[in-house]
C-alpha cells in the first residue's frame, strides 16, 4: 500500500513539473534559445498527460487547461517567431482561473473551490468562501506580477521567474492558507452528512 502511495506520489510529482524541467534544461541548452526549448515542452506536457490519462482513466481539468495552453500559445510563438504568446500564457491562464472563482458563484450554490476540492478538504461555508476569494486574489495578483516581470525584465529572466518564482509562490501562499483551513475545519459527522 505505502509503495501504491509513493509510486502515485511521484507520477504526479513528474507529469507536473517534468515538461517544465525538460523546458527549462534544453532552454539553457541551447543557448536560452526558447524556440529551441518550446517543442520538447509541448511534446513533454501532452505526454505527461497521457500518462495522467492512462494511470486514472480522466484528466483534472486543471492539467487539461493548461496542457492546451501550452500547446496554443507555444505553437504561435513557434509560427510567429514572437515570445510574446508564450510570455502572456501564465497571465491569461491565471486570469481565467481568477475570474472562474469570481463567477462561479452565479452558477453554483456552492464556491467553485469546494466542487473542485471539497472531497478532500472539510470546511463549513464560511471557510470555503474565504478560501475561494482569497484564491481569487492570488491569481489576480499572479496575472499582474506575470505582466509586470515580462514587459520590464529579460527573457532569460521571466523563465526564470516562471520556474524559480511562480512556483514558489503559490507553495508559500498554499502553506499561509492552512490556518484558515483549520480555523473553518469541520468537524467529521457533518462533513460525511455534506459529503452524501
């Protein structure tokens, strides 16, 4: 059982971090060339989710996005010759999430969060909420910086930036959100009565 955990534990490690590591390893490769370093990323992100795909029989719809944003805005700046689709990926795909959350509300009784983790979080309505707007925020904020950092710095260092910077961003700020998961914990009965 615990080499059944750790064997998905590290599959899921590799399907989302590998095609950025083979990114970022033929960037440096081959002279911070990204157009070099965009094929292998792509064919890298649509393997990972086909391994996805054949390991759970489903792909998360997170993955999913991304993998076919990747494959669009890599693609036009392979045709066009412009990294510039490449640079605005991270804004729009944090836009979309940001304003996911925002809107959500009108077509669910309940925060898109809950119905995208709620199976294995338990919070009372008031945490989800808070938890929901405070994601919201976060990938606003993420949309902006992404902005900021491509149209002021160089290239070599916006990739370093999306490899070394956004990814630890959200790490810390996932960590900051555990007191409020546990401030709005809800207690076992009643998340097995909200689970039915």
């Amino acid at each position: 059982m615990l080499i059944y955990y750790v064997n998905k534990s590290f599959t899921k490690f590799a399907t989302d971090f590998g095609p950025l590591l083979v990114f970022f390893i033929i960037y440096y490769k081959f002279d911070k060339n990204l157009v070099i370093a965009l094929p292998p990323f792509i064919v890298a992100t649509i393997v990972a989710l086909g391994v996805v795909w054949f390991l759970e029989k489903k792909i998360p719809f997170v993955p999913l996005l991304g993998g076919i944003l990747i494959t669009l805005f890599g693609g036009l700046t392979i045709y066009f010759d412009n990294p510039v689709f490449i640079y605005v990926k991270p804004t729009i795909i944090n836009i979309l999430f940001g304003l996911g959350l925002m809107f959500g509300k009108f077509f669910s009784k309940e925060p898109i969060l809950k119905k995208i983790i709620g199976k294995s979080i338990k919070l009372n309505d008031a945490g989800w909420k808070i938890l929901n707007n405070r994601w919201m925020y976060f990938f606003f904020f993420l949309a902006i910086l992404n902005e900021i950092v491509w149209r002021t710095q160089s290239e070599e260092f916006w990739v370093n930036f999306k490899v070394w910077g956004l990814i630890p961003l959200t790490f810390i700020f996932t960590i900051f959100q555990i007191q409020i998961i546990n401030k709005y914990k809800e207690d076992e009965e009643s998340f097995k009565t909200s689970s039915k």
